[in-house]
C-alpha cells in the first residue's frame, strides 16, 4: 500500500460569510474571482433538453441572484452550452464562464485531440453560449499521450493569445492531471475531490500551487454516495463502495446530520481548493446548496482528522475517479 501524505494544516472553517455574501477567491494565478462554490452544468445538459430553457434558466439565475460566480460546463455535455447560452447570456458580466473542449461532441465531424478539433470546439462554444470570450477553457480529461505531443495544449494558447479564452485549464485527474501540471502551462487545475475521493491531497494540490494554479473541485459531494442507504446512480456506485469501506471502522464522531454538509465541508475546508463545482438541475437543490454554503459551512477540526486518517489507511491505493 502506498504511503499517505504527510500532515498538513489545513483551514476548517473555509467558508465564511462577508455581510451576507458569499466568500470568493482570486482563482491561482488568473485575475477571475470566483465564489467558493461554483455550478457543474453536467446535469443541466444531460438531463434537460433544448426546449427546457425556463428550467435551466430557474437553476442558473437562483444561482447568480445568490453571489456564485462561477459556471461550469463542456462541450460534450449535451445541451449544456446552448441552455446557458439562452438562460443567462444576458448576465454574462456577473459570471466567470468557463468550458472544456476536447472530445468530438455536438455533431461535430472530426477526431478527439486534435488542433482542428479544439480551435473548432472553442469557436462553437463561443457560439452556442452567445458570447465573445470564454474565461477559462480546459482541456477535458485527455491522458498524458495526448499532453505530450503538446499540440493541443498549443492551440489552447492560440485560443487565448486570439482573445477567445483569458485563461487556459486542464480537467483531469491521476497521472495525467500530475503530467499536466508540471508542463506549467496551464493557469488552472479542475480535479476530483472529497471524502471518499482525497488523493489529489498526497501530490496534485501541492505541485499546483506552488505554481499557483486556480484550484477547482469537481464531484466534491461524491455523486450523494455519502451515507446513502444504497448507490445513487451507477456513476456513484464506486463512491458508494468507498463509503461503506470507511464507515465501516465505526461512527464518526462530530459528524453533521446533513450528509450534503459533511462532503461539502469536506472539500471547502482544504484551503488548496479555490472553488467547488456542484450541479443540479434542480433549482430548490441549487438553493439549498447554497444556503449550506452562506451560512459558514465548516467542519470540526478532529472529524476532518479522523477522514484523513481512514483515506490513508483505507485507500491510499484508490485512484481518482475519472
């Protein structure tokens, strides 16, 4: 079993309110400002269609109306692009807006990684979300192969040196997310992490900031796997099996009854974390998310102890989810 980290000190009282907003961030090294709790659009796009407007727009504007400043989406997620684009393009200057690209998505006729498919992604992205900069575009989860033939990352710069994106990202995890950060060329680090997810905290959160990489956490309540009586979703399922194997060493003392509340407390306590993206399509879930974040969400110093403990212990071995 490989090794845990060694200890770190680590804030457990993250998210505060300033006169009854949400706290922000500058995100790494970019000039964005970001709230510490940001929407993945993942579900929006895949759950909704393109005639659900009014629906993603209840999700969207709940969330801007509330202080959160960052939105997440992608390419390949469906209709997301185009529902955001419709919904909240009005509101463009409240929001940091950023997507990842790629993959071959939205009828686009072409190959993954390639430059072509990039360029095109972006200019597609730019068009379907009615806007005429993206802040942040990331490359979406490719491996090391295609990082290091470099020429994706290349067209990504072109991309920004263009004025179509202010900052550039990767969105990944595991080697390829390590491999991606040490090139130094990206401005941003998107990574899973929470409970039963925590081994971005062995290396990744440290080699990103010491080059002062924005630092967002995606899947940060893994998928509602914690303390639910049985699995979500099969997208959950391997966070479910995480979880039994954790609370199978015994009660957690200090632990709220909220589950939502633990695994987001979790995540927001590690001050590496600059933000953490949550989707819904649900605009009562959007709020309720938020008022647990505005109200100073936090967690008990020794009940975060006690996780890291059962991580490492556990499964120091588990990769991050993908």
């Amino acid at each position: 079993m490989a090794a845990g980290p060694a200890p770190v000190k680590v804030a457990v009282n993250a998210v505060t309110v300033y006169d009854g907003c949400m706290e922000t961030r500058t995100l790494g090294r970019t000039d964005l400002v970001v709230s510490r709790l940001g929407v993945g659009l993942s579900e929006v796009g895949f759950e909704l269609t393109s005639a659900d407007v009014d629906r993603a727009a209840a999700v969207l504007n709940a969330a801007l109306d509330a202080g959160i400043t960052f939105l997440d989406t992608a390419a390949c997620y469906n209709v997301s692009e185009e529902l955001l684009g419709k919904a909240v393009s009005h509101r463009r200057s409240e929001f940091v807006l950023a997507t990842k690209c790629g993959h071959v998505a939205g009828g686009y006729e072409g190959e993954s990684w390639t430059r072509a498919t990039v360029r095109d992604s972006i200019d597609r992205s730019l068009e379907r979300m009615r806007t005429d900069h993206l802040d942040l575009v990331q490359l979406h989860s490719c491996g090391v192969d295609v990082l290091e033939r470099s020429g994706v990352i290349d067209e990504l710069e072109r991309a920004r040196d263009a004025g179509k994106t202010r900052f550039i990202g990767y969105s990944g995890d595991n080697d390829a997310a390590l491999f991606a950060v040490r090139t130094g060329r990206f401005d941003t680090l998107q990574t899973s992490f929470n409970p039963t997810d925590q081994k971005a905290r062995y290396e990744l959160f440290g080699e990103a900031r010491a080059r002062s990489m924005g630092i967002i956490a995606k899947r940060p309540i893994a998928n509602g796997a914690w303390r639910a009586e049985s699995s979500p979703s099969d997208y959950a399922s391997e966070y479910f099996t995480r979880y039994r194997a954790m609370a199978g060493d015994g009660a957690l003392a200090g632990e709220p009854d909220d589950r939502i509340a633990l695994a987001l407390g979790f995540t927001l306590a590690h001050e590496e974390v600059d933000v953490a993206i949550v989707g819904t399509k649900n605009a009562a879930h959007m709020r309720s998310n938020i008022e647990l974040v505005s109200a100073g969400l936090s967690i008990d110093p020794s009940l975060l102890t006690e996780l890291h403990s059962r991580f490492d212990r556990l499964g120091a071995d588990w990769p991050q989810m993908t």
